[in-house]
C-alpha cells in the first residue's frame, strides 16, 4: 500500500550555502517521512494515495515583515508565515489525489536568531517553523483557544520527536 506524499516546493530569496542546502534537502526529506508518520495518526482525514504539496519561500527579516504587513497588518518581521489553500483540513477529506496545501514563508536570519537563543541549530529551528506553518495549513490555529493550542503543541513535539529518531537512524545508517 503506498504510503501519502509530502512535496515541497521551495525557492529561496536568502542566501544559502551549499552546506545549508544540503542540510535543508535533508530535513525536507525527513519532513515528508513524518508527514505520513502524523498522518497515520490521524492529523487529518486522508487517503493513502494522496499526494500534499507544499510552496516554501525562504526569506529575509525584511521580506518576511512586508508579507506581514501585507497580509495581517502587523509592520513587524516574523519567524513563518502561512497561507492556507483550503479553510481546514481537518474537517473535509479531499477527493483529489493531489492536493495543494499552501503557502509557506520561513526568515532564515530569524531561524538563527531564535536557534541561538533555543541553543539548537540553524535547521532544526527551521523544521519547528516549517511544522508549525504546516499545522496551520491544515487546519490547526493555536490563537483559537489553549486547548488547541495543546493540540498543535502535540502534533509539533510528535513530529520532531520524529525527526530526532530519524535523523539518529540516518547517522547510524552511515557510519
């Protein structure tokens, strides 16, 4: 039985090097690993041929303050935004066997920043932002309520839970 796909389209208006390139590419293909972990787990309905595309932007503080401004009224930069295809996946089980999730933005220099601080690397900030965006995009809204903000703190930890458990097997794998 095929398992459901997560594809990530991404361009980048910030500069990365071939090491973070190499990095990304590698957090990405673990993302679609445990994008079909979750969705074992019942994130949300689906079906097992489905295939879930993600756009990714990769940006600067300065970008991603004008996409803020423009689109929630807030003159500030953030750490990822997102924008979501459909009202909630959660509810709805879609027909398509492709199905466009939407659009994420993730600023890179705050990524750092906030990696700095969490005492984390550059990457694993970036697959926390690029879940959190991805919980937004099917639904989950942690500005509703605190129980669904617990519940979007759930599926978060599970998921790099998942990530950190893959990437100690990718280590293993290659020595």
């Amino acid at each position: 039985m095929k398992k459901p796909i997560l594809q990530t389209e991404f361009r980048s208006t910030s500069r990365l090097s071939s090491r973070d390139m190499k990095q990304m590419k590698f957090y990405m293909s673990l993302a679609s690993e445990v994008f079909s972990d979750l969705l074992k787990a019942k994130i949300i309905p689906t079906r097992a041929t489905q295939i879930y595309q993600v756009s990714l932007l990769l940006c600067g503080d300065e970008r991603i303050r004008q996409l803020n401004h423009d689109y929630r009224n807030k003159d500030r930069p953030t750490d990822v935004l997102s924008f979501p295809a459909h009202e909630n996946l959660r509810k709805i089980s879609p027909t398509e066997d492709e199905v466009f999730l939407g659009d994420l933005a993730i600023s890179i220099p705050t990524a750092r920043r906030q990696a700095l601080e969490y005492e984390i690397s550059t990457w694993d900030e970036f697959i926390h932002l690029y879940f959190h965006g991805l919980l937004h995009l099917i639904g989950y809204d942690h500005e509703v309520s605190e129980a669904e903000e617990r519940l979007m703190q759930k599926w978060e930890d599970r998921a790099l839970t998942l990530i950190s458990d893959k990437k100690k097997g990718s280590a293993k794998r290659s020595l």
